[in-house]
C-alpha cells in the first residue's frame, strides 16, 4: 500500500485538478508531435504518459561500498539523463508513436525498462551512472550537470550491443557534421546491431546497417543567471524538431526533464518524486503491473520559458543518417538562419583553427570544460535531506 501511494502521489494529486496542459489554441509540441490542446488533450496526455519517468528513488541495493540506498537529494539530474536515453531507446526499439498503457507487456519495452531499473546489473542504472561518474571528477551522492550525465551515459552506451547507440555530446556550441558522420559509420562497420528493432515494421522502419543510431547532445549556456530572452525562439523550436529528445536542464534546485512547450511555456517531467524501489520483471504479477504505472507520470508539468535555468542540454535521436541530414538541414532552416543569435552552429567540418583530437584528448577535454562550467555556475542542488554542495 506504501508503495501504491507514493508511486501515484504526483498523479492523483493532478487528478483532482489537472493543469498539466492549458486550454488554448496555440499548438501544443511534445517531441517533435504538434497538438491541438481544444481537440487532443486527451491524445497529448497519452503521449506524455507513454513517456518513462524516473524519479528519486529509496531502498535499492546500496550503490558500491558508500552505503547510499536513495539518490534523494543528489540523483535528479541522473534521473534527467536516463529519461533522455530511455526515449531514444523507445524511439528505436518501439517507433515514436507507440504508446504505453497499464496492460503493455511489450517485450523490448520491459528490455528498455530492465536496463534501468536500480540494480547492480542494469546497464543504465542509478548505480552504474553513479560510479562511472568517478571517471568524470563526481563522487557517487555528488550532484552532476547536463554535461557530466551526458558524458558518463556516453561511456556507458558502448556496452550495450543491443541497441548499439553512439552518444555524442557536440562542445563549443558546434556541431560538425563530417565528425559525427565518421563516428556513427565507423563504430557500425565494426558492430552492427544484434537484432532488428523491435515492434516495427521494417517496411516503414528500414534499419540501416551502416549507421549506429545517433543521440546528440548540445550542452548550451543561454545566459549568466537566467535565459537571454534572445534564445527563447530558437529553444522552443527544438521542440519541434521530429528528431527531438527534448531538453534537460531545470530550474534554480532542480534538474528537470523538458519534453515540449506551448505558447511561451515549456512542458517537463519532474523526478523529485519519491518511490520505492523494485523491479517490473515479466509483468506477470499485479503488484509487478502496478510498479511498472511508477515509471509513467499522469500529468506533465509546465512553467515559463524564461524561468528555467541559463544552463541546458539539447538532445535529438537520429536513427539513421537520412534522419541525421534532415536534422542538419531543420538546423540551418530553422535555427540558425532565421535566428540573430543561434542556439549553436552548425559546420560541415571541423574549422581550422580547432586543433586535431584524438578521440580520448577530446572526451577528457570535454569532462574537463564540464566541470569547469558547472563549477562556475549556479548548481541543481535539491535541498532536501541536507544535500550539501560541493564548490
């Protein structure tokens, strides 16, 4: 019964006065997906809903010898980076228009939700991001910014041959073409996926086998101590994009995972819920039924654009370099032509005056400017049980 109750805390609360999505006629974007909120609110929380929500969670195996059960109070932006990989896995795995309903027992749906669940094992669990975060300068229990997370998933990625993704994080706001083309054909030419995705239908899901499946990400800083009204256009055009993972990032003392926006409010899954840990397994059981409903939240939330934090990560899914071009192509199009200030660039190569990296020099540089910056900036720390940060 504990379990039930703090598992729906944040649903039931919301279900009592629903605010999650305003009654407007200003188009609704979820992921790359436009609504109509007068004509598909029910539609829109139906998408939201089939998203995985991860949140703090108490109780799970302690992570290596620290004796930390809980990620309460430090694991939020962790939490934000395994909802990012989690869609693109489901993006990959089961196509952006499948839907999640408290019967699903989808068999690469519970193999995505496996490989986070808080066990020693998982391939992206709480613990194993914890402890790879030692590789990028954080202890287990200290809080990490959108770069850190996105550099330890990095590493991480590499051993899942399952789903075989490439995870490249795009630094100095740049993002070069010929070098994430090169990366993603030639970690393929080495390994191809084991299997065919499933839950598609290879007619209107070709697998392209020179391809590893892509998520970039492009840490930005739109501001000193809040966001440049100057970017919020081209921010809330990320949204748009079919290739969207959404944005993390938060607000002063929280990380949080945004999915979408509407008018000039941004739409986002919380993580500073409190659950229970435990496992899905087969969903054969009804308390197994029941966890699983943990991991969907029944209503979004939503603030002001402007209100979030300066620092943010803004992630896409390409599944195959067709999806790649176009992406490049909406980024010339839509952000970096129309905007006087671009969220980033976009080049073909990498400019001369950047010196040559190899592939190590420019994963420690990158885990270097990370902590820098967020050693420089305002932190996500969440004040509960006396989180303290580390300056």
């Amino acid at each position: 019964m504990d379990m039930m109750f703090e598992a729906y805390l944040t649903q039931e609360a919301g279900h009592l006065d629903p605010d999650d999505i305003p009654h407007t006629k200003d188009p609704v974007w979820v992921l790359g997906k436009k609504y109509r909120a007068i004509d598909d609110l029910e539609i829109i929380r139906k998408d939201i809903r089939s998203k995985f929500w991860f949140t703090y969670r108490r109780g799970f195996v302690q992570i290596g010898d620290t004796g930390l059960t809980s990620d309460k109070g430090w694991g939020c932006m962790l939490r934000c980076g395994q909802m990012v990989l989690a869609q693109a896995l489901a993006c990959l795995h089961l196509g952006r228009d499948w839907c999640w309903d408290p019967e699903t027992r989808n068999t690469a749906y519970l193999q995505i939700l496996h490989m986070f669940e808080d066990r020693r094992t998982a391939a992206y669990s709480i613990h194993q991001i914890a402890l790879m975060g030692a590789s990028e300068g954080k202890e287990v229990g200290q809080w990490f910014g959108p770069n850190t997370v996105t550099q330890v998933l990095k590493k991480l990625a590499i051993y899942d041959e399952w789903s075989s993704v490439v995870i490249h994080v795009a630094l100095d706001n740049t993002v070069i073409v010929d070098e994430i083309k090169q990366l993603c054909k030639s970690a393929s030419a080495h390994h191809e996926p084991s299997l065919v995705p499933s839950g598609k239908e290879s007619s209107n899901h070709p697998v392209d086998r020179s391809w590893k499946p892509l998520v970039l990400v492009v840490p930005l800083r739109l501001g000193l101590s809040e966001i440049n009204p100057v970017y919020v256009q081209g921010l809330k055009t990320c949204f748009t994009f079919r290739q969207s993972l959404g944005v993390i990032g938060g607000k002063p003392n929280h990380a949080l995972y945004f999915i979408g926006c509407v008018g000039d409010e941004v739409i986002y899954l919380d993580p500073h819920t409190t659950q229970p840990a435990g496992f899905v397994e087969e969903k054969e059981q009804e308390h197994e039924k029941a966890f699983d409903g943990s991991y969907h939240c029944q209503y979004a939330s939503r603030m002001h654009i402007l209100h979030m934090d300066p620092s943010v990560a803004a992630c896409f899914f390409c599944s195959t370099e067709d999806e790649f071009n176009l992406l490049c192509k909406l980024i010339e199009e839509r952000l970096v032509h129309p905007e006087r200030q671009p969220l980033f660039e976009l080049c073909k190569e990498r400019p001369r005056h950047w010196s040559p990296l190899e592939d190590g020099a420019e994963e420690a540089l990158g885990a270097t400017a990370c902590m820098a910056f967020e050693d420089f900036e305002r932190q996500f720390d969440d004040s509960d049980e006396g989180f303290e940060l580390l300056g």
